[in-house]
C-alpha cells in the first residue's frame, strides 16, 4: 500500500513509551498508519527526510485567550497587578468585533502551528458583540488547525461587584441560549473532528452559582468538556470567603464542576486535600509556566500533581499575559519552572513532552487520538528545527537537546496529514493579508 506520507531519517518520539532513533512515520487518509526502524520504508506519495530532526507529537495547548493578541504587550498594563491590568484592558477589548475575533484567530493559530501545536482550546470570554465564536470556527477552519474554541462568558460587572465593564458582560439566558446554539452549529463529536466546542464561564467567581450550575448540567447533556480559572489568585480565597461562605475549590465542588469532564486553568493555590479531591474526581489542570511567572504570583505545583494522578496539560494563556504562543517555550519553561521549584531531579524534557502532548489531550478528552502516534492517531505531528549551531555538542539526547538547547520551532507542522507550516513558513496564501488587517484592527481599539 503507498502512504500518502512518509517521514524518514528522523529520530521520531511516538509516545511516552516508544522512541525510534533513524526511523520512519506514515500517514494514510490523516491518520498514523505505520512506523518502524530505517531500512524498510515504505512507498508515499510525499517523502520528507527528517534527518538530524526530532519529530514528535503536535503539541496541545489547553489555555489561551486568543484575541488578546490585538493588545500585546500593551505600555500601560504591562507593569499592573493581575488584577490593574484587567481592569486597563476590559475597555479596549469592549470594541471586539467578528472581524477582530476573526483576525486575531487566525494570526494566533497560525503563530501557534510555528511554535509546534496541532491542537488547541481557545477561552473567549468577551462578548461585547454577537457570534465572536463563529468567526473563530471560520479562522480555524481556514487555517486547518485542530480546535476547541470554549463558549466563555461573564455576567458580573462593575456594577454587580466584578471587574468587567458591563459591555462585555451578558446575561445568564443569552449565554446558555448562545451555549447550546454553537453546540449543535458545530461540536463534532465523530473521530477526527477538526471542531470541538466546550463550555468556560471565565472564572466562578464572574458568573452567577446558578450560571456555573446550568453549564454543568448544558455540558453534561451534550456530552462537551467544561474549563474555567480556579485558584490563580489568592485573592480568590478571600473573594469567595466572603461571597458564598467557603473556598474556591468547594466551590467548584458545590457547583457540580467536579467531573472528569472539567479542566481548570492555573491551579496554583489549593492545599494539599483539595489537590487530592480534584485529582480524584478527574478534573484535568492547565499549568502555564510563562503566564505565571510574568504575573509573578506563583504556579502549579505540576510534578506533585501528577504523581496524585491529576491529568495536567500546557497553555500558553492569553496573548495579552505571556504575550507570545510558542507551545516550545512553553514547554521549556514548563522544564526550567518545575526544576527551580523541585530541584535537579524533579523534571526532565522528556515530563514536559509528556505534558505538553498526552498530558493536554487528556486535559481535552481528546487522549484517544491525539497527542501521540500510535499507529490509528490523527496525523499530528511536528518535525522540529534547531539552528544546527545551536545543536553543535548536543550528540547523546534528542529529547532532553530539544528544549535545552534551542530556540527551536517547527520546521514542518503537519495536522490531519496537511503542512500547515513547511521549511518553517506558514503555508497559508493568505499570510500577508491577515497580518495587514490584523495590525489595522489593533491600531483601531488601543487608544492613542
Ligand atoms: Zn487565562
């Protein structure tokens, strides 16, 4: 039988278990459909000599907020507290619109396939104007990477207590009946889906209890993931000391949140007894290690999560709080974080591969068929690029050379058997276009 793709001479990372050293990787019809040792490579359509190159897995991003790539780095934020600069950059991020929402997802996806991820969630949480979500189910389709945008919403403002002005706020009604309609327009439940949609109040505290309630019981019936923040701020504790009687994560537990169905973003303030309830109900946590340590307040505790048996997974978190989307730097300082916490033996590159592939798709219930090669997974793969003067010295390890060394990014990203980047360019026609109406639209809503 010809494959439709073969990928040779690379040192090719199947999963947590299997690494070929020399070896071969095919695709047929977007799936993986075989691999061995060099020597007895099959016939393909395509062949790519992946020689002095890691390939692995496509990296699987599980927090991010994708539009705020219109407000990158935005002078009088960047020196704010959590909490300064969100009340700095709620009132730009109210003049998002479809074509905003539109842009941002496509340059932020297409950024993201250069940093080595095939699949990632997007929290969109504003929704100062309707079917934002829409235009992010086009970008993704356009652009061919795999998606879970994430039905977020708001409904406490300022004038209820919260920090969002009321423009991007919407009531409980609007947003369960807009939940359910982007379910059925486009959360494709079939293998191989290329659109998945998931329901994020953006943090329990922004919604009403019956809200996060509703949502629950709106997922459950559709049989869709849920996401929210929890616990990325001790100011939480206090916040919902005050308001509902008790802490976030018996919150959480009270609200019918606490299902394997559900991953949080952050995580990073629970005791010891609320970990182990967590990771005993299944609930899978979003470690991401630039976010927190540019907002300075802490992180995960990622390496003792994992030995409890939580499922944790990397986000990039918003483009407006890490500012950049490469799920490689992610990974690497996911690597740096969990050795400055814990010590030399702590972590190594091959955990952070783990986490930033299987670890992610279990994050969104999507383990099955990505985040590993297994010969049947969706063909979701990266083959890396390392300058080679960056690698001179690096002969013994492969794994630990890729994220120590560096900085690498993609030199091909394959999703569902298609290049999205190639010799490390976007393959998009489109590229120039987006970039033009993207910087328009940015110069538009920050105020001068
Ligand atoms: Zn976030």
């Amino acid at each position: 039988m010809a494959h439709d793709l073969l990928i040779k001479n690379g040192y090719i990372v199947i999963d947590s278990a299997t690494e070929i050293a020399g070896g071969w990787i095919a695709v047929t019809d977007s799936r993986v459909s075989a691999y061995g040792t060099g020597g007895g490579e099959p016939e393909a359509s395509r062949v790519v000599d992946a020689h002095g190159r890691l390939v692995t897995p496509g990296l699987v991003n599980t927090h991010h907020h994708i539009y705020q790539n219109l407000t990158r780095s935005y002078a009088p934020a960047v020196n704010g507290s959590l909490f300064n600069w969100l009340t700095t950059l709620y009132p730009i991020w109210a003049a998002i619109d479809e074509e905003a929402s539109y842009l941002s997802t496509a340059i932020g996806l297409i950024e993201l396939a250069m940093g080595g991820c095939t699949t990632t969630m997007d929290h969109m949480y504003v929704h100062p104007r309707p079917h934002l979500i829409d235009a992010q189910v086009q970008a993704g389709r356009e652009i061919g990477l795999r998606f879970m945008p994430t039905r977020g919403s708001m409904t406490r403002s300022v004038e209820d207590g919260g920090l969002p002005p009321a423009e991007v706020v919407q009531d409980p009604e609007t947003i369960l009946i807009d939940s359910e309609r982007l379910i059925r327009a486009y959360h494709d439940a079939t293998p191989g889906a290329m659109t998945r949609i998931a329901l994020a109040p953006c943090s329990p505290f922004s919604v009403t209890e019956d809200l996060m309630k509703a949502t629950a019981e709106l997922a459950e019936t559709h049989d869709v993931r849920l996401h929210s923040h929890l616990a990325e701020d001790e100011d939480e504790d206090t916040f919902c000391a005050e308001v509902y009687g008790c802490r976030p994560v018996e919150y959480l537990e009270r609200v019918g949140w606490a299902s394997p169905r559900t991953w949080v973003a952050h995580f990073i303030f629970p005791n010891d007894d609320e970990q182990q309830r967590l990771a005993d109900a299944g609930v899978g946590v979003a470690h991401c290690p630039s976010s927190n340590m540019l907002i300075g307040g802490g992180t995960a505790a990622v390496q003792h999560l994992r030995s409890i048996g939580m499922n944790v997974g990397i986000g990039t978190d918003g483009s407006a709080s890490t500012d950049h989307a490469s799920m490689w730097m992610e990974a690497r300082n996911a690597l740096l974080l969990g050795r400055y916490r814990g010590g030399p033996a702590a972590m190594a590159a091959r955990d952070a591969l783990d986490i930033a592939t299987r670890g992610g798709a279990e994050c969104l219930g999507w383990a099955d068929e990505i985040g590993h090669l297994r010969r049947g997974a969706c063909a979701d793969l990266v083959v890396w690029d390392t300058h080679p003067v960056a690698l001179a010295g690096a002969l013994s390890d492969p794994v630990e050379a890729w994220l120590r060394c560096g900085p690498s990014r993609a030199f091909h990203t394959v999703v569902n058997g298609d290049f999205i980047v190639e010799n490390r360019e976007p393959t998009t026609s489109a590229l120039d276009d987006l970039l033009r109406r993207h910087r328009a639209k940015a110069a538009e809503i920050q105020p001068r």
